[in-house]
C-alpha cells in the first residue's frame, strides 16, 4: 500500500518535471538526456581540462538543450572508461575523450578493449610534444643536449609508464643512439616542476604544462616533435615564441610524435547520432573561448571527421604498435 | 568486551569468532603474496618490481596472523562475542542493506532507497504509514532533485525513472 | 612592505562595489562579497554530502563560472572549497563518517564527543580550529610566497617518500590494541593500497584477471564502510538509538568552548605548522591531519585520553588539515602543481581564463593573485560565522530517531561510495567493509592505522620507486643531501619515539612519571 502510493507520488511529480522540459519533436536526431563525457584520465590532466572546456562552453553559449556532464573514470591507465563505454553499446548519450592511452593502454596492458570497438566522431585537435631542458643548463640546442646525455646517467621525467611520454624517450634513445633513466610521474605539472627543481635532466612536457616555467625563464625549449614548427607567433619568454621553436627534425632528431585530442561514442551509434555531435562540435571550435584554449596550449588543431579520422586513427594504432614493440612495451601475456 | 562474564552458552565464542578473523587476514594475506607473485617481486635496476612490495607486506601479514591466530587460541573459551540476540539486529540491519545493494542495479538508487527507509521505519522501528509514506518518499525525491538536476550528478537509475525520461 | 599594499588592494577588488540587475533594478552591492558567502553555504553542504566532494563540487560548478570575471569566479570556487573543508568535520563527528577524507582523524575523538553529549563542543573546536589553521596558512602565503614556493621546489622523489615517511612514523607507535592486531590492521592497510594498476610499470598487479579490481582499491570507500557502516552495526547491536544525549541547542556552547580553546595554543601552533610544512610539501591534508592527531597524541598530557572524547584530539587534525589545505593552494599558483584534486580542478579553471598558474602568476596578474589571497583572508571570516550559527541546528539532528537517521545514512553512504568513481562494485565493496569494519572493532583490532596505510601506501611506494629509479637501485638516494636526510632522521626518531622517551626517563632515575 505504502509503495503504490510513493510510486504514484513520485510519478505525478517526476510527470510534472518532464512536462515542463519539453520533448520536441524534429526530423533530426538529438540528445534526449544529459550527455555524458567518459575521461579516461583523472582530474586536472589535458582530457579533463578540455572535456571541462568543452562542457563550459556548451553551457554558456547554449549550444545543445541537454547539459554535458564529465565524468572521471582513470582506473587501471583508463581502461575503466574504454571498457565503460564498450559495454554502454546503443546509448548515444555517452562520448568518450581520448587521449594516447586508446592505443597504449591494450597494446601495454592486454585490456579487451581496441579503437574498433568505438564509434569515431571527430578529431578535435592535436596536442604537441615539446624537448624541455632546464634554463640554467649549458646546452642551447639537441645537438648539445644530445652530446651531453651520451655520457649517459640523464633522467627523462614523464608522465605515466609504457604512455606516451616514455614511447617518445624510447623513440628518442633509438634515433640518436643515446640511453636516458625514464622516471614516471602522475601529471604533467608535476614533472615540469621536477624538472624546474633539476631533480630530472629533461622532459617531454605537453606545451600547456610547461609554458609559464618558460615564461618564468626556468626552462628552455629544445625542439618540437611536429613535421613543422608551431604557428603561433605571441612573444612569450623574451623574444621567443611558439614559432620560434625548431622541429626536431631539423636539429637532427628525427622523432616526431603527437597526441589525439578526439571524441569517440559507444558501439553501434547511428550516423544521425554521429553527425549531430560532429556539428556540435563545430560549433564549438567556432567559439572565442575554444581559441583561446587552443592558444595557451599551442594545440595543433587539425578537425577531421568520418573516413578521414578512421584512417588516421588506424595508422596511428600500427604506429603506437610498432614504437611500443620496439621500445619493448608490448604485454607479454 | 561485551557480556563478559556472562554465560557462555548464550551467543558465540569470543575465542571462533577472532580466529575467524585471523583466519580470513591469513587467506587475503595468502592471495597478496600469490598476486605478487605473478607480477615479479625481483628488484631490478629500477628498483623494486610491481609485486616486490605487495610480497613483503603479504608476507609479514601472514607473520602477523600467525601470532594473533596463536594469541587468540590462547584466549578465553568462555567469553562470548556478543548475544544472539544482538546478532539477531545486526543481522536485521545487514540482510537489508545487501538487498538494498543487490537492488540498485535493478531498480535504481532512489527506488531502492524509498523502500529501504521505509523497511527501517516500519519494522524496526514503529512509525504509522503517513508518516513512514512522508519520510521515504520525501528524502530520495529531494535527493534526486540535488544530485540529478543542481549538481548534474549521474546516480543509478531504474525502470520508473527511464519511464519519466531519465 | 609591498605584499600590504598589495594584500590591500586585493580587499579593495574584493569589497569593491559593483552594478548588479536584481528583478530588473540595478543595485550597487560588494558582489564578491555575496558570492562569497554563496560559495561558503554551497561549499558546506558539498562537504556534507558524501557523494559530492569538493573536488566533485568545483569541477560541477566550474563551467557555470565562465561568464564570470575571473576573480568573482576563483572567488566562489576557492569558497566553495573552504566550505567543503569545513562541512566534511560534520558528519564526521556527528555520524563517524568522514564527509572528506581529511577528516577522518576527526572522529576519532570528535564522534566519541558527540556520544557523550558535547556535539556542540566538538562542532565548535572543529569549525573554529579550521578557521585558525586556515588563516596561519594565508598569512604565511601573503608573507613568504615566493620563499616557499623555491623551498617546495627542493621536494623530489626521495624528499617526497621522506616526508610520507615522517608523516606515517609520527602516527603510529604504541596504542591500547595488541602490537601485532595494530601491526596487522596497518598491514592490511598497506597491501589493500597496491592493487590495480602499478603507476610505475603501467602493469597490473593483483587484478587476478578480473576488471573489477582495475581501479583498485578506494580510500573513501574504506572509510564510509569501515567507519560509518560499522558504527551502524554495532548501534544495532548494542540497541536502536544513536547513543548521543540531546546535546545543547542554544549558541551559549559556542562561547562556552571558546573560552576553553587558549589554553590549547601550543598545539595549534603545532597542528598550524604542521599543516603547512604537509601543505607546501606536497603531501596533502590528509597525512597532515594523521601526523598532526599523532604528535598531539604523544605530546600532550591528556594523550592516553585520546580517543574518547578529548576535545584536543579535534583541534589536532582540524587545524593541521585546513593549514596544509590552504597551503596546497600555493604551490599551484606559484608552481602550477596543484596540491590536491581539488586544486587541480581549480587549475583547470585557472587556464580557462588565461591565467597562466606559475612564478609570473605573481608579476602579471597582481590584481587577480592579491583578490584572490583577501577572499581568503575574508572568505574564511564570513565561512566560520556562517558554520558556528548552524552548531545548534547541526548538534539537533542527533534527536532525530535511529530509525530515521539510519536508513538516510545509508542511502547517503551508497550515493558516496557510488559518486566516488561511478562504479557499483565499490557500493558492493562498501557494505564488506562495513561487516569488516564491525568484526575488526569487536575483535579489538585499531582501524586508524589501516586507513592511515590505505592514504599514505601508494604515495609512498610510489615515491620511494621513483627515488630508486633515478639512483639506479641504491638506498643511498634517501641521505642524499641534508633536506632528505634530516627528514628521514626525524622519521626514526618519532618511529622508535616510545622507546626513546623510555629510555631517557630510565636514563633520568626511576622517578615515577608524575604525568601519568
């Protein structure tokens, strides 16, 4: 008896909430519930901040009647959020946000989860990798750095273990023939700031993470793992700007490494669904406020959606396979 | 700690109930120590590996249990643990909550927790129906209301609320 | 003295009056000033709910700030994170479940305060000891920013694994439970903190092939089930109700416990400094608050008394917690490391609005750094007269009927332990601490070294491989240089404290102790 009445209870008032949300009705696919984003990383990392971002953005500028919520699940190198968002197949109302752990975390750990098994919507940006040295060191250049790590004992700081930062060392160790002590660390302002404190000789830090230790002249760019330099020309640190920065390449260093800024949905996702979130999310990169983010961190910001952003992905999966598989990173078991 | 003194034959022993305890350290001890195993408890150039310092804390743990399964052998045969009568509301408030538990994923957080205040306030203790009705319909909806409308808060949903477009 | 004229400025910014539209007039008000006390009253009601921490808080609220200037917004952040630091004292003294998890030292004595009667006493010593922690912590951040900020740069791996160290060996030593019952309970403790994936190695470990045990274990689901879950069985146990007394309800506690508070000075001072040192370092205020209650343990003349009620054993942790998390707000600003989760959403925030955290935070966004050091200063004003009009209204709820109150914390305990990592298995995982907390507690085993274990395991470890790592392998890292030796010294010294302090009172004659 109790329970008959809460139920009508609660569905007279739950009633009243949905009658004054609306449903309208239109040709076109849209969100009926709160989107979710996964982040497979935890809070205060690049994917949290842009997810956050994101979200924000579609708040204020009203771009989508539901809300975005985000949503950490960093357990086990982000194969919490994969494995979540591989099992949710057919709800459309879940996005994930990638970052290079899509490809690293099965190839390292043997988790059952790969790319195929998403859906892609579109690639957002890029972020850049960039050699940073401490200012007080004598080396100005790769070449100089690379002489003086040969005598060997250099640490290399980085973020995680068997991810990106430690595949670009690897990389690095292979194409200059040098050998650094690779020390893993939780986030990427953490290991900008062991490197300002020198308890590390060098680090791979992701534009965002280090900028205001070079604007503060504690640290000193050497080269950035992109085919060509920043485009970026705001002064920064004295005369210096994004753009002033050297590729690797050139100095001789031939790595080049970027990380997926990207968005994926769960299996199964129709391509109305799709393109619904791909025109939100050109709406979003239209904003002020997106360009400005792009800005502070030097993001490369490359858009690509459909077959287009399969293919890259797909090189990208026989790449991270082949780096790691060389470096060896590959799980054993 | 409790009936202490007491008679013996009213609950069960203080003395089972403590090397069921140890016993239960001694096997979670046991799973450590094979789990580190398998991630190589070797200390490499890099310093100790995955499993070197789960192994050494397993390993001590199952030192320790030895000594508490021995000290608690030692103990009183005649104290009890508590009164079955005790155990008995103990029990009336565990069994509940592993249902409430098991019913999340069924029929949702809010759901659950309607009938799980108003299993507490009809059974154990007495309040009449308007009152229990107020309290366990009351308390969820104004919870949802916080965690799933002001702070956007995505908690277990069921049935009732997919039917109202949650 | 630039820092007061700037310190000065920033009250300016705070208290300056702006247009407001209100139903369609346009008012003059200090709008930071009412953003403040909005932040304060969200802020409080975060910390009460377990579900929603204040890293959970901000991170909801951050969005919702962008059409903000960027001082009014990090002003209802940071106090919306004040807020939250004082509410999660709240449930922890009034229920013994920690709404955050830097206050679970607190119960250990705030919760038996609240049994026998003096909620309102607790609840007052918790709030007002925040407030004085917290305010040491910001003077120190007006005043000596920039040294401390080089000082915190020192911390590497090997400094860092030091002060986990120290923090861990000041908190256990000798306690009433038999050595090896504490010795197993820590433990436990330990060897629960390494499962999941290994951060060093990015392998798994203890997963046994399962993806549950993915994440690991989480520290707040131990506690919400260990204590809270725990203490619900055992009232069941020992009858239906709470076996708090109606405690006072009128503000006339407030003053009474004031005025008992001064004599307690030299461990505020202690807990302020503490607070800070665990702050800057980073280590965080969790540890803070298990040294700080550790050290007060074996300090004060009241320390056998400890963990029944003794009003000192809530100052200790309440004010070295708000001291290292005020404190943990420097080193992002000055740095760009956030201190804590919190911070790191606040950070996010920060980049949002093109601030860029960091040493030039200080030289090109003075208004922004200095507005944001007053809101702290008045933040913290307007946060303890909002907490201590509640203590009455608070110290009530314990009249409410077990069999009201008790499903109702249950539900709250399920949506936190849930809201934790949105995962069910840790509701499962909740509700087998909880039996395993009742089973421990009635088999005499300490549950404080477990949980202390659980915080400070992973860090350590992790801390500790790092060092290792970077010296290839050899112990010698961790007396390195004077920072990380003398840190670890004073590590042994409060490990093998009791033992010392025997020794020197043998080495004194066998005068009998007159403290005793």
């Amino acid at each position: 008896m109790i329970q008959s009445k809460s139920s009508s209870l609660f569905v007279a008032a739950a009633a009243l909430g949905v009658a004054l949300s609306g449903t309208p009705a239109s040709a076109q696919w849209e969100p009926q519930r709160p989107v979710e984003i996964i982040v497979p990383a935890g809070t205060g990392g690049g994917a949290d901040q842009m997810a956050r971002a994101i979200q924000g953005i579609v708040a204020k500028h009203n771009l989508m009647k539901q809300p975005i919520i985000v949503i950490n699940k960093a357990g086990g190198a982000g194969s919490e959020g994969f494995l979540d968002v591989k099992g949710s197949a057919g709800n459309p109302h879940k996005l994930i946000i990638t970052l290079s752990n899509l490809f690293t975390t099965p190839l390292g750990t043997n988790q059952p989860f790969s790319y195929k098994d998403f859906t892609p919507v579109a690639m957002l940006a890029l972020d850049e990798f960039v050699l940073w040295v401490n200012a007080e060191k004598p080396y100005k250049n790769v070449k100089e750095f690379l002489a003086a790590a040969k005598a060997g004992g250099f640490k290399m700081a980085g973020t995680g273990s068997r991810q990106e930062d430690q595949i670009i060392t690897a990389a690095i160790e292979k194409a200059a023939g040098v050998k650094f002590i690779y020390v893993p660390y939780r986030g990427g302002g953490e290991v900008a700031v062991q490197l300002v404190g020198n308890h590390a000789d060098a680090t791979v830090n992701n534009p965002i993470e280090a900028v205001a230790h070079w604007r503060g002249g504690k640290l000193r760019p050497l080269c950035v793992f992109d085919a060509k330099p920043l485009p970026y020309n705001e002064k920064i640190a004295g005369d210096a700007a994004w753009s002033s920065i050297p590729t690797c390449k050139s100095q001789g260093l031939d790595v080049e490494y970027l990380m997926l800024r990207g968005f994926f949905m769960t299996p199964g996702a129709t391509p109305d669904q799709v393109k619904f979130y791909v025109d939100l999310f050109q709406k979003v990169r239209a904003t002020p406020e997106w360009k400005d983010l792009m800005n502070n961190g030097a993001f490369n910001t490359t858009f690509m959606t459909g077959k287009e952003y399969v293919e890259w992905v797909a090189r990208e999966h026989t790449r991270h396979f082949n780096l790691m598989k060389e470096a060896g990173f590959l799980s054993t078991n | 700690m409790s009936g202490d003194g007491k008679a013996a034959n009213q609950g069960p022993a203080h003395r089972n109930i403590e090397l069921a305890a140890a016993g239960l350290m001694g096997v979670f001890a046991i799973l450590v120590v094979y789990g580190a195993l398998q991630a190589g408890i070797g200390w490499g150039f890099e310093g100790p590996k995955a499993g070197f310092f789960p192994f050494i804390m397993g390993s001590i743990l199952l030192i320790a249990t030895a000594v508490n399964l021995w000290n608690g052998w030692q103990g009183s045969k005649t104290k009890i643990f508590a009164e079955w009568d005790q155990l008995k509301q103990v029990g009336a408030v565990t069994i509940p909550i592993a249902i409430y538990i098991a019913a999340i994923p069924f029929i949702g957080i809010y759901v659950a927790s309607v009938l799980l205040i108003a299993y507490f306030m009809m059974r154990i203790s007495s309040y009449g129906a308007v009152r229990t009705a107020l309290v366990a319909i009351g308390v969820p909806l104004l919870t949802f209301i916080v965690f799933e409308r002001w702070f956007l808060v995505t908690l277990p949903k069921g049935p009732l609320e997919a039917v109202l477009g949650y | 003295m630039a820092e007061f004229v700037n310190l000065f400025n920033g009250f300016a910014t705070v208290l300056a009056f702006q247009d407001v539209n209100i139903f369609g007039t346009t008012l003059s008000l200090p709008f930071n000033v009412f953003i403040m006390i909005v932040g304060i009253v969200l802020g409080v009601i975060i910390g009460v709910l377990p579900g929603l921490g204040g890293a959970n808080g901000v991170a909801i609220l951050l969005p919702l700030t962008f059409s903000m200037q960027p001082t009014s917004a990090i002003i209802l952040l940071s106090c919306i994170y004040w807020g939250a630091l004082f509410g999660g004292a709240i449930t922890s003294i009034l229920f013994n479940i920690p709404g955050e998890p830097w206050s679970v030292a607190t119960t250990f004595d705030g919760y038996p305060m609240a049994q026998q009667g003096k909620a309102g006493e607790a609840l007052t010593a918790a709030f007002t000891s925040s407030f004085i922690g917290a305010f040491f912590a910001v003077i120190m951040i007006t005043l000596l920013a920039p040294m401390v900020a080089a000082f915190a740069l020192r911390f590497g791996a090997a400094e860092k694994f030091a002060v986990y160290f120290l923090a861990f060996a000041s908190f256990v030593g000798l306690s009433k439970e038999p050595p090896f019952k504490t010795l197993a309970a820590m433990l436990i403790g330990f060897a629960l903190a390494t499962f999941g994936t290994d951060h060093m190695t990015g392998s798994l470990r203890l997963t046994f092939g399962t993806e549950i045990l993915l994440p690991g274990f989480d520290f707040l689901i131990a506690v919400i089930g260990l204590f809270g879950i725990g203490e619900i069985l055992l009232t069941m146990e020992e009858g239906l109700k709470f076996k708090g007394k109606d405690a006072k309800i009128n503000l006339r506690v407030v003053l009474q416990t004031w005025a008992k508070l001064p004599q307690y000075w030299w461990t505020y001072l202690r807990s302020c400094v503490i607070g800070c040192w665990m702050g800057i370092t980073p280590a965080g205020a969790t540890p803070a608050s298990f040294m700080s209650y550790g050290i007060a343990k074996r300090v004060s003349k009241n320390g056998k008394n400890f963990g029944n009620g003794e009003i000192e054993g809530v100052i200790a942790p309440e004010t070295a917690a708000h001291a290292a998390g005020k404190s943990a707000l420097l080193p992002m600003l000055a740095l760009g490391v956030p201190g804590s989760p919190t911070a790191a959403v606040l950070l996010g925030g920060l980049l949002i609005w093109n601030l860029q955290p960091g040493p030039m935070l200080f030289v090109e966004n003075k208004e922004f750094v200095w507005g944001l050091i007053a809101s702290m200063y008045l933040g913290n004003v307007v946060g303890l007269i909002i907490v201590l009009t509640c203590v009455p209204l608070l110290a009530a709820i314990l009249r409410i009927p077990f069999g009201i109150i008790a499903p109702i914390i249950l539900m709250f305990c399920a949506i936190g332990a849930y809201t934790v990592r949105n995962s069910f298995f840790d509701v499962i995982m909740m509700l087998a601490f909880g039996v395993l907390g009742y089973l421990l507690k009635k088999t005499n085993y300490p549950l404080a070294p477990l949980v202390l274990a659980m915080v400070l395991g992973d860090r350590a470890e992790e801390a500790f491989r790092q060092a290792l790592v970077g010296s290839g392998g050899s112990l010698g890292v961790f007396f390195a240089n004077g920072l990380v030796s003398s840190i670890m010294l004073l590590g042994f010294i409060a490990l093998f404290w009791s033992v010392i302090s025997a020794g020197i009172s043998r080495v004194r004659g066998v005068k009998p102790a007159t403290a005793g």
